[in-house]
C-alpha cells in the first residue's frame, strides 16, 4: 500500500532516488530513465484520454494502470531475487501481453490494409494516440537496452512492443477506422 504523507522528502537533493528494493542510485541512472520515460508514456496516454470514449477510453485506462505496474516492475532489481523480497513484487505477467494482442486484433479486424505508411494526424485523438506510440517506442528503447544487462523481466519488454503497435492500431481506429488517415506520399514535395 502506497502511502504519501508529504510530497517532498529533501532526499533526493544530492541527485539520487530511491530503486523499489531501496538501493539508491543516479537521477539519470538507466533504469530510472526506463521507467521515467513510461511514466512519461502514461502522461501521454492521459492526454489522449481527453479525446477518447466509451470502450478506448476504458483502454486506455487499463493502459494507464498497467504502465503504473510496469513502472513498479522496473524500479525494482533483482528479479532473481523477487523471492527474498519482504512483500510480493509486482511485475508483468504474459497475461497483460496477451490482453494487448487481443485488443489489436480486434482494433485490427476492421480496418483495411495499409497500402502506405501512416503519417500522424488525423483526428485529435490520433495524433494524441501517435504521440503515445512514439513516447512508448522511446521507453522501449530504454529498457531493452537495460535488458542487456539481464536484470529485466522479460513480459515487461515484450509488453511495451505490444503497446506501441496498440497505439498505431488505435490511432487508425480513432482516424473513422482509416478512413481518414493521412498517408505518406514518397516524393510528394520534391
């Protein structure tokens, strides 16, 4: 249980944080950067709630609760060692994977084949959605360089590469299922 008497603790002044197994490290350490940039994919997702209804929007807030867990698995070290852990770590788990998939594939069902790449725009949820795509492209670029040193769970990398083709799919969905999707045109304004 999460409990937040004060805001600001002064303990970080120096420019160190605290990782979830109470080691301290950098500000710019790698695995705070990961994680901060998924809390900045969340802060996205946020924005493109603004836009969104009825059943993406209730996605989109799976999303959010979802990236709070992935951020909690990566701010914690040591998944050989979860064991010894004094309370349940919590980490991604393949079924949060598989529900992403699911979702695409349903998203994707109704969409016709893109005969060319998609540039980002469209509706305002869209281009919120795209945003989101390229912020998670980011995080993922950050943990799967994180990963090389092992100590990350293999379901929270794989979960961020399901994310980003979620947002692609979602922001054709929000775009009248593709029907006004804006298309790159190689060449266009040479």
């Amino acid at each position: 249980m999460v409990v937040l008497n004060r805001i600001y603790t002064r303990t970080g002044d120096k420019g160190t944080t605290a990782l979830g197994n109470g080691d301290r490290v950098a500000k710019h350490d790698a695995r705070v950067a990961a994680y901060g940039t998924v809390d900045e994919t969340n802060a996205t997702v946020g924005m493109a709630r603004l836009h969104a209804a009825d059943a993406l929007d209730a996605a989109l807030a799976r999303i959010q609760n979802d990236l709070f867990d992935l951020g909690a698995d990566l701010c914690r070290p040591g998944i050989d060692r979860d064991a010894d852990a004094p309370y349940p770590v919590l980490r991604i788990v393949e079924a949060q994977v598989d529900r992403l998939e699911s979702e695409i594939d349903a998203m994707n069902a109704n969409l016709a084949p893109l005969r060319s790449f998609v540039l980002p725009g469209g509706s305002a949820l869209a281009a919120h959605l795209h945003l989101c795509r390229t912020v998670s492209r980011r995080a993922e670029r950050l943990v799967t360089a994180l990963a090389e040193g092992g100590d990350v769970n293999g379901a929270a990398v794989k979960y961020l590469n399901r994310l980003s083709d979620w947002f692609f799919v979602a922001s054709r969905v929000a775009n009248e299922n593709g029907a006004t999707d804006v298309l790159w045109v190689p060449g266009q304004n040479r």
